[in-house]
C-alpha cells in the first residue's frame, strides 16, 4: 500500500458498515451539490438573460437524478462501463456558456440531442481511439482549457454578486446590501474551510450556502409562495425538450466533448492517485471515458447537461480518509432519492444570486487554480509559453466578447470562443510548433517529475 494511503480509514475496496456508509456518503452528497445545483441554475438564469425562458427547478430535479446514477455507475462498474474508483460524476461546467448561446440561438431540443449523440461519441472513442486521444491532450493543452473555463465563468459569476441578471441594467445593480451578503456568505465557506477540520471542513461550501440561504429568508427576500406549484414526488421523464438534430450544434458540441474528455483524464487520474497511491491504470480510464460518455448521453436524454467527473470529493477523500468506492456509489444513490423530490428542488432553485455568486466564487477560483497547478508540470520554454499565451487570448478574450466574431459563421464562433477555441488552439499548436532541443528534454523531465 502506498504512503498516500496509508493512515485511510477505508480503502477503494473496503465496504464500511451500512450505518456509516450513509453517513460518509452523506459528506460527499454535501461536497457535490454545491456544483450540482450552480450548473443549472447557471444555465438557466444566463438563458433567461438572453430572452429564453427554460424550467430551472425541473432541470436540478434531472441534474440530481442522473449524476446520481452516472456516479453509482462509474463507483461500482457494469461490465466494461464504469473506472471502479471513488469518482463522483456531476453535470459539467464546461457545456454552460457555449450551451447557453446555442440554445437560445437554436433551442434547447437540438442542443440536448446533440448532447446524447456528443456522449455516445465519447463512449465509442474511449473504447477504440483511448491511446491515440490521450496523447494530443498534455498538460498544457489541459491546463489552458481549464484556465480559460474557469476565467469565463468569472463574468457570470460576479454579476450574481451584483444581485444577478434581474436587476442587472439597473441602479439596484451592485448595491451595498448585495456585496455585503456575497461578501458574509464568502467569508462563512472560508472559516468553515480553513478553520474547522473533518467535515466542517469537508462541508464548508454547503454549510455556507446554507448560512446565507437562512440569512436572506430572515432579510424577506425570499418568497416560498411558488413551492405550492410543485408536487411533493415525481420521477424525471426523458426527453422533454425533444429531439432535434442540427449539424451547426452537433459539430460544436463534438468539440465541447474534446475538452470534456480532457477534464475527465485530468480528474480522474488525480482521483486514482489520491485513493489508491498510484497512477491510473489505461484500463480504468478508458472504463471511465466510457461510462462517462454514456452518463453524458444519460444525462441529456433526462434534460441535462452532460456530467463529468467532479473533484470535490476529492477533498473529503484526503480529509476523511475514507476512500470507499462503496461510499461514493450510496452519495449517488441519495442524490437519486432526492431527486424525486420535486419541492426540494424548488427550494434549492431560490437560493437568491449573491449567495450563489460567492459559492460560485469559490468553486470557479477552485478550478482556476486546478488550471494552474496543471500548466506548473510544464516547463516554461519559450515554445511552451507562446502556445500558452496564444491558447489562453484566443479562449479568455473571445469568450468574455464573442460579439468581435459576429461577423463570421455561429459554428465559427463558437469553436473560437471560450472553451473550445481554448481546446482548439492550444490543440493546434502544441501538434504544429516544432520542438527545439530545450523543449524535449523539458518535456522529459516534466513527464518523470509527474510520474514521479
């Protein structure tokens, strides 16, 4: 066993009693749902902005239920579908923004059914083409995607601090009261995190949300009216939207996909180190890849986003050590049971938007900074540091402005903006810049160094 893991209460493998399961697992379903819940909510306020109006608490009721059953999957494995490892999977954030624009352009049936045909996509790549993909994917291509994600998401990010797109163009907009509640509700998940240990600590972002949740219900800006149009119990239906294929959506989606896959190496990887002690063996990611390209075509078919693999368990992983598969596998099976709760869901959709803006700080800050640890295994050559500089322009600077590219085809200008441009050209580059000597050995030495 290795040192990582030595001091772990329960390994991959161990199955703790089913009185303690819950409760770790319990842990985890607190980890996950901070990002759970801001995927759609994201998504479906950044849709309202643009004119199109899309049902956020039945899209959370979807989100729950099929990031819990992509997850029981991936933990526990159904034939070659499913890495074995204790992977949380979640709807990602990396579909928000390319997603928001081409389904207010070209609605939300072909952006779902290009979704389902993206996610079969990527199970028949991971089963065939796995070594070939893991290749044009380093860390520097990776880490730029990543980066460019994270910064992007910055903008929506900080107007939901401002008091969200509602009062957005008004003078309400950015008003002390708004601050100081994204401000108090930051500061409760940072004492929480760095303060308090185990699952204080674990928890700090939802014990957060809850803080200024409860304190915006005692302001009066929360209106509980609305729970009386939702049924106590229901189970998600498929295909709501319906379905509808568009070339323009589905060609972009497929490359939405590409940087999907290298978000899903990049996590799991780490997820198999901090569990087992050791790298990821081919035939868990590629099991993995699988299961999460069929949870991405699950999730859509169910009216939600593609998933991912999520890194904040993680954190409960290497605070609690409890590395259970078992135990992640019963937070998936929670969130399936919450899921056909309709009137939670509900309840969760009214979190007003300073609260989610400082729990989207935090989660986006988390992934700006996964972005960065990434790009630090790569050397800083001058070759490197021109594909760097050239991927993250391109990625960041159209996707906070796509107008500059209104000029020009919508296909264009989403594979040029945001995160696909990002994937693209840090893609293009790093095959097509020719390697001096300095740079292969560099490339050496940070591939032994992450080995290592």
């Amino acid at each position: 066993m290795s040192k990582i893991t030595d001091g772990y209460l329960y390994h991959v493998d161990d199955k703790p009693p089913v009185g303690k399961s819950l409760i770790l697992g319990f842990q985890h379903v607190l980890a996950l749902l901070a990002g759970l819940l801001s995927v759609p909510i994201t998504f479906c306020a950044s849709l309202a902005a643009m004119g199109y109006t899309v049902e956020a608490t039945y899209m959370i009721q979807c989100s729950l239920f099929a990031s819990g059953i992509t997850t029981i999957v991936q933990c526990l494995g159904i034939g070659k579908v499913g890495a074995k490892l204790p992977i949380s999977m979640g709807v990602d954030f990396t579909f928000i923004v390319p997603g928001v624009a081409m389904a207010a352009k070209f609605g939300m049936a072909s952006l779902m059914t290009a979704f389902i045909i993206g996610g079969l996509a990527e199970a028949l790549v991971g089963s065939f083409l796995f070594k070939k993909l893991k290749k044009i994917f380093p860390p520097i291509v990776t880490g730029c995607v990543i980066l460019t994600c994270g910064i992007c998401l910055l903008a929506t990010t900080v107007i939901y601090c401002g008091g969200g797109y509602g009062v957005m163009g008004t003078e309400e907009f950015g008003s002390l009261k708004y601050i100081l509640v994204a401000a108090f509700t930051l500061v409760v998940i940072l004492v929480f995190n760095r303060v308090f240990k185990g699952f204080a600590s674990a928890a700090s972002i939802f014990i957060g949300m809850v803080v200024g949740y409860v304190l915006c219900i005692f302001l009066g800006w929360v209106d509980f009216s609305s729970l009386a149009d939702y049924g106590w119990f229901s189970i998600p239906l498929p295909l709501q939207y319906g379905l509808e294929f568009n070339p323009t959506v589905i060609l972009s989606v497929l490359v939405l996909y590409l940087v999907a896959i290298s978000e899903f190496i990049g996590i799991s990887s780490t997820t198999a180190f901090v569990s087992t002690g050791r790298d990821a063996t081919e035939e868990e990611i590629r099991s993995g890849m699988i299961c999460d390209g069929c949870g991405s075509a699950f999730s859509s078919l169910f009216n939600a986003l593609p998933n991912t693999s999520y890194c904040n368990s993680l954190g409960v992983i290497a605070v609690t050590g409890v590395a259970s598969r078992y135990v992640i596998a019963i937070a998936g099976a929670m969130l399936v049971v919450i899921s056909f709760f309709p009137k939670v869901s509900a309840v969760i959709n009214l979190i007003p938007y300073p609260v989610l803006g400082a729990v989207m700080l935090v989660i986006v800050g988390g992934v700006i900074t996964s972005g960065i640890e990434t790009l630090h295994s790569v050397k800083f050559t001058q070759r490197n540091l021109a594909i760097i500089g050239v991927t993250l322009a391109v990625g960041v600077g159209f996707g906070l402005n796509s107008t500059a590219l209104s000029g020009i085809p919508f296909l264009l200008q989403t594979l040029l903006s945001g995160i696909p441009g990002a994937a693209i050209v840090g893609l293009v580059l790093n095959l097509v810049c020719p390697r001096r000597p300095e740079d292969r050995i560099s490339d050496e030495n940070a591939a032994a160094e992450t080995s290592a």
